[in-house]
C-alpha cells in the first residue's frame, strides 16, 4: 500500500506571542504575593519536619513562579487543576486553605481536607500522571457539558515518563479535550536527572507527536508562566490541548527524607540562574510593597503552623465512614469490632 | 561467619553477593542507582558493578517491569525494585498479566525468572500509598511465588534463594524493619522452604509474616505472664503456602490466629483459615482467628495505629479462641 | 519555671535512630524558634534540628557522636509553667502498657 500523505496538521504556534507578554501591576502584585507565601511555607515546612510536627515533606523551593504562575491564570469560577504531591504553590495561587492542604502532610488524611469542587484542584497525588488521564476525562466533560472550562494537569519530568501521560496526550488530541499539559521541567526526579529520565531532554517536544500545540517557557518568571497558560487556555478552550513545558529546578531536597548530595554538586546547584522569587521582586519593582508582602507572608505561614498544631477531631471512625459512599455489612462489622477493641479505657 | 546487619544492609550484601556471582543478574528501577534507593538497599552497587547492571530507570514502573520480562526472555535474570508497594499498581498490567504467565504461554519455553523487591506493609507514617499489603493481590496471580522475610538473616537468605529460582518470585521486604539489626549466619542458612517455627508454644499457633511476625512475639511473651504458651510461625513463604507446616503446629496446640496487615476480606487469612478447617476438621479447638488490617484503604500516618494489627487487638483474638 | 522536652524526631521515613554530630546549642543559652540545636546524622543524611520553640535550654542528652533512638528525650527547654510538655509529634510506638489479659477457658 502506498504510503499515505501525511495528514498530521501542523500544530499553532502560541508562544512566543507576536505582541509581546505585559502583565499589570496589580496582577504582579498579587502573583509575587503568593509565591513568597509558598516559599515561606516550604522554607517552614521543611522546619516543622526536622521539629517533630511533620512526618515528611516535599519542598517546592525554586517552583513558586511555575506554580503559582500557572493557577493564577486559571479561572476558577470554571477551570480545575490536577496537582501532584510538589505544587503547593498551586494550591495557594488557587487561595485554597493551606491549612486543609496541609492535613495530608500532617499524616492526618491522605489527600487533604479541602472540597475539590469549591477549592478548584484535585487532592494531591503520590502517584504521578495519573491524574493527566483525569484531566483530559474531565476536560471532555466540559466540552460535552458546553462549560468552556478546561483542565490544567500538572506533572514533572519524573512523571513524563509514566504512559499514563502518553494515554493523556493522545486521548485529548484526539478527542480536543480543553486541557493544558503544564509540565515543570525541574531536572530531577528524586535522584535521576534530566538527561536519564526524558529523552532528548524537552516534554514539550512530545508535543507534535500528538499534533497539539507546545510552548516552552522560563519557569521561573512568573510573568511570562501566568501570560503563557492564559494563552494556553484559551487555546484549549477552543481547539483542544497544549503542552506547556517549564522550565524550572527543584533547588530543594526531593523530600525531607532525601539527600541531594549524593547524586549532585554544590556547583551545580550554585550554577543555577536566578531566583524566581528574585525574578519576581525585579518586576514588582516596589522595595516597600515587597517587605510588607514579605511581612504578610511570614504571619499567613505561622497561621497555620498554629492552626495545625490545634489538632483536628479526626478518629478512627472516618477510616471507615469514607471507604464508600454505602458501607458494606463487613464494614459496618468491623467497625464495631474496632471500637470494642479500643475504647478500653 | 555470623554478622549483625540491619534487614536493610542484609538485603544490601545479598544483592552485592548475587550480582558478583552471576553475570546475568541486574538491579533496576527508580533511584536505586546513584542514591542507593530510598532506603539505601542498594547503597553501593552502582560503583561496584556499574550503571549498565544497576539502572537507574525512568520513572515507570509498568517499563522497570515489562523491561524486566524482556530480560528474562534473553536469560538475564533482573531483580528489579518498585520504590514502594504502592508503585506496583501501576506495574501490574505486566505482573499479572505478562511476567506471571509467560512461562506458562510458551509451554516452559522462556521462563521468568527474576525477583521482584517490593518494600512492603505500613508502620513508618509514610504517605498514601506507601503502606500497602498486597500480599493477598500477587499470591492470587498464577504463576506468582511470594515471599516476606521477617529478619535479617531470613532476608539475606531467602533473597539468594529466590534469586536462585526459576520462577518470578515477589520479595516482600517490611520497610517498617528495615533498620532492626539481628545476626546474619552466612553460612548457616537453615531451612529456607516453607515456615519457620520463631517461637515453640503449647497452646496456641500466631501465624504471621514480615512485621506482623516480631509484633506476634511480643504477644507470645505477654502471653506467657498470664501461663498462655503460644507458637508463633513464621509463614515465610505466601506463595506457595507450606501447608504441611501450618498444619503441624496448628494440629499441636489445636487453636490458630492469624495475623497480617492487609484487609480482612479475600486476605491470606482466609485462605490459611480454610486451609486449616480442611485438615484438621474435628480436631481445632477453636474456629481459626483473624487479626487483620481493616477493608480499608491504608490509613493516613496517624491512623497507621488503628489500622495495624496491634498488641492488644491480637491479645484480643488470642483471647477469642482460648475462650471458646 | 517548668521543663519541656523534646524528643528527636523520625528524620526520614521509619529510621530509628540518628548520630549527634555537633552540639550548636549550650546549657543555659536563651534560643528563638528556629535557631539550630544540634547537627545530627541518619543512616540517610546529616541535618540540623531547629528549634521548636523560643526558650531557655535546660539540658542536651548525649555527646557528640552518641547514638540517640528516636523518640528519646534529645533536649529539655525551661519555660514558663503552662508551656510544660512534650512539642512535637513524633511518632511513637504505642506505649507497651498492656491491657488485654488472658485467661484459658
């Protein structure tokens, strides 16, 4: 059989925009806000692990303005993010309660304590790109829907590599699902670089495989993520999905458990560009505003250290009550039988 | 030569012993290179024995495995590692439903030998899914063996024999043990088929494994203050079941518990339990106690407490059957 | 004036114990939240602990290049009398206070 004429189309070109990225003061303002409460949070957080008051933790140090960037160009009267276990910078650009978020860091209930509906992102996730097939599931019922929302799934180099993702891209370019593939290409995946783990070394180039546009960016100005996955939105909105693939490096510890200098050099991560929260300062251009936002920062942070420390009523019950929507009779059995065995005192 | 290691360093010179005897051998899977995995069982290897037998993969996990059939399909014999119980969900597809049968689809032809190392079970206030016991879920699959050592010295041991074997065999270490130190006997194996004895009792047999077994020991010695004589075995393997063994203490004492962290319903122990109704009809004291996780999912690090079989709810069920 | 302890922390998912490498911290000296106590090493990683609260330090458990179990007291803080207590939360084995007693039929 002859070979047919290639009927891939050739995909947009989105980014860069013919007329350049300008993003309004009040807008800086309020990105460069929520990325020093994401700092201070992790900065802190990682604290609270070495205090006792969290079993682990997984900074987000250097992914604020990926992070925040993104989920702040999100709509959230329509829009739904799909975060991983690394994007608490997405869940304060949401103004989701960071106190609920942190219940799962806690270890007081996987995946949180936030409503995905109201706060408008998944729970986290241990399982990277699982939720990129959710995302282009729940994309497609927007379209079937006519809400015009669209999905923003977010997943690392690590995660690229799972077919889950693959499935993600191909199901949505396929059925033109409104979803935005936002990658952060932070260049490690726990202890394996970049260069182990993505062949060729750029996600977005995957891209064209799936004929849906891709935009690469720097992750780390939050000007040009926040400008970016507006652009890809309204994209996906209208024609179906975009790979965005950011730039950006994970300058922390995979966790509060691991040690990057068994796998990295001091050099290396000196030899790193500048600092988004840096990026961010320059661009607000305002030294007064900026100490008082850092100021507002630190007080939201301890809010919740103290808000965690006041413990939930969370017991043994609702390891049961939540398993199903109807509870089996085994369930119910056991239950009972787990009350009797330890409320003994 | 007898050496006091960690079940982490023990599975640590396993692993270097098997890949400096036998060429074909590989470790794989995610960080298990250069880091020396999560919990550096693997602390050293790349350095001795090289990138291209100790890979650090990308990162997924149904790949590390069906990479891993390949493998064993050209005659190499991988021991791959999914960083967590968790992880082996996604892999699946390829245990189930490629590794497990493939011996069986070319009629003995291209058998799969490998081993797979799960670190298993809860017990470390680890985050969701990094607490599973699926033992019950691998030991379903035919074409499966599955293995839960519960010390160091069974650890070391029992690696190198299901390295040696010529079936995929799951390796279910308990992470919760993993920096316990015990003696390692190097040259004095013992009796690496089947369970093992840990503890000889008259009254009662505790059948647990991994680290439901070191818990159950604790009981057997609470149980002897109140003159309750108690038999904790070490069922070992899951996959196969030594029936004869279990069956052998149980007929002694007349009365089981069976402990595991995994969920009660379609568990091990049901399975044990039906086991030991089938043989010894007539002759149990005692309808054949469970101790087991709940039908739910593993709990979040607080609730670990609750989930897991504890001191007290295996007194409880010892209790039951003494009781009967 | 009362005591508070704290009571060195699982630094990385189920390990047991943890190497004081350095003492940053002194008898007698006043500490902030956050100000490093102790330089200590895991089988995993060398970390330091920070403070978790703001007070005067009363005692530090164990030298340099001791081995401390986790759960074991690693500093005790003098402060004022309601701030009496364990901070934390540290993971620890359920008491091995019996409850359930056995008895044969």
């Amino acid at each position: 059989m002859p070979v047919p004429p290639s009927s891939a189309a050739q995909p947009a070109q989105l980014w860069p925009p013919q007329n350049g990225v300008t993003v309004d003061v009040e807008t800086l303002r309020g990105l460069a806000e929520r990325m020093l409460v994401t700092r201070v949070l992790d900065t802190e957080a990682v604290r609270w692990q070495r205090q006792g008051i969290l079993p682990a933790f997984p900074p987000a140090i250097g992914q604020e303005a990926a992070q925040v960037g993104s989920a702040m160009a999100l709509d959230r009267a329509r829009d739904m993010a799909f975060i991983t276990y690394r994007d608490h910078g997405v869940v304060v650009g949401l103004d989701s309660d960071l106190t609920d978020y942190m219940g799962s860091h806690l270890a007081l209930w996987n995946g949180g304590f936030a409503d995905p509906n109201k706060v408008r992102h998944s729970p986290l996730q241990a399982v990277v790109g699982a939720t990129a097939l959710h995302a282009m599931g729940w994309a497609y019922a927007q379209k079937l829907d006519g809400t015009g929302g669209a999905a923003i799934a977010y997943f690392g180099d690590g995660a690229s590599s799972q077919g889950d993702v693959h499935e993600a891209m191909n199901f949505a370019a396929v059925s033109k699902s409104p979803v935005v593939f936002f990658v952060q290409n932070n260049g490690w995946s726990l202890s394996t670089p970049l260069d182990l783990q993505v062949a060729g070394g750029s996600v977005a180039a995957r891209a064209s495989g799936y004929s849906m546009p891709s935009m690469r960016i720097d992750g780390d100005d939050v000007g040009e993520v926040y400008a970016a996955t507006q652009i890809a939105l309204e994209h996906a909105r209208e024609h179906g999905p975009v790979v965005i693939e950011a730039f950006t490096y994970r300058r922390g510890p995979h966790a509060t458990s691991d040690d990057p200098s068994r796998y990295r050099s001091l050099e290396e991560e000196r030899a790193l560009g500048p600092d988004p929260i840096d990026v961010a300062r320059q661009l607000v251009a305002d030294e007064a505003w900026w100490a008082e936002a850092e100021q507002r920062a630190e007080q939201a942070v301890d809010a919740v250290r103290v808000q965690m420390q006041s413990p939930r009523t969370i017991d043994g019950n609702d390891m049961f009550d939540y398993v199903f929507q109807e509870k089996t009779p085994q369930l119910v059995k056991q239950q009972e039988q787990w009350r009797e065995e330890t409320d003994l005192d | 030569m007898t050496e006091q290691l960690s079940t982490q360093k023990a599975i640590n010179t396993a692993l270097r012993e098997i890949l400096a005897d036998d060429a074909k051998s590989l470790v794989f899977g995610e960080d298990v290179g250069k880091l020396g995995g999560v919990f550096r069982v693997t602390d050293g290897l790349q350095t001795e024995f090289g990138a291209h037998r100790v890979i650090d993969t990308p990162l997924a996990e149904s790949g590390i495995l069906g990479m891993a059939a390949g493998l064993a399909m050209a005659g190499h014999r991988p021991i791959p590692e999914v960083q967590f119980d968790g992880f082996a969900y996604p892999a699946m597809n390829q245990i189930i439903s490629q590794i497990a049968r493939t011996n069986y689809r070319s009629r003995g032809a291209t058998p799969m030998q490998m081993v797979l190392r799960i670190p298993s079970y809860g017990g470390i206030r680890a985050p969701e899914l990094h607490g599973e016991s699926i033992e019950a879920t691998l030991a379903h699959v035919p074409g499966l063996k599955v293995v839960s050592p519960s010390n160091p010295h069974q650890a070391y041991h029992l690696l190198r024999r299901a390295h040696e074997m010529p079936d995929p065999v799951m390796f279910m270490e308990p992470k919760s043990r993993y920096w316990n130190r015990g003696d390692v006997d190097f040259e004095n194996p013992g009796d690496l088929e089947g369970s093992l004895v840990a503890r000889e009792g008259e009254d009662l047999t505790i059948i647990a494994w991994g680290a439901m077994v070191a818990r159950s020991l604790e009981v057997a010695e609470l149980a002897a203050e109140d003159d309750v004589s108690i038999e904790v075995v070490d069922a070992r393997w899951l996959k196969p079941l030594d029936e004869d063994g279990l069956v052998a203490s149980v007929a002694k004492t007349g009365r089981a518990v069976i402990v595991h962290e995994a969920p009660r319903t379609a568990g091990l122990g049901a399975e044990i339990g039906q086991l030991l109704t089938e043989r010894l009809w007539g002759k149990l004291e005692a309808p054949v106690e469970r101790v087991t996780g709940y039908d739910v999912p593993t709990p979040a690090g607080d609730l670990e407490d609750e989930y897991i079989p504890s001191i007290d709810r295996i007194l409880f069920g010892v209790q039951r059957s003494l009781e009967y | 004036m009362a005591e508070r302890s704290f009571p060195l922390p699982d630094l990385g998912e189920g390990l047991i114990e943890a190497t004081i490498l350095e003492w940053l911290v002194e008898p007698g000296q006043w500490v902030e939240r956050n100000t490093p106590l102790v330089e200590v090493e895991t089988t995993k990683s060398a970390v330091e602990l920070p403070s978790p609260i703001a007070g005067t330090v009363k005692t530090t458990h164990g030298e340099d290049g001791d081995t401390i179990n986790v759960g074991d007291t690693l500093i005790t803080f003098e402060v004022a009398d309601e701030e009496a207590g364990i901070v934390g939360t540290v993971p620890q084995e359920k008491k091995k206070e019996r409850r359930v007693r056995l008895s044969k039929k």
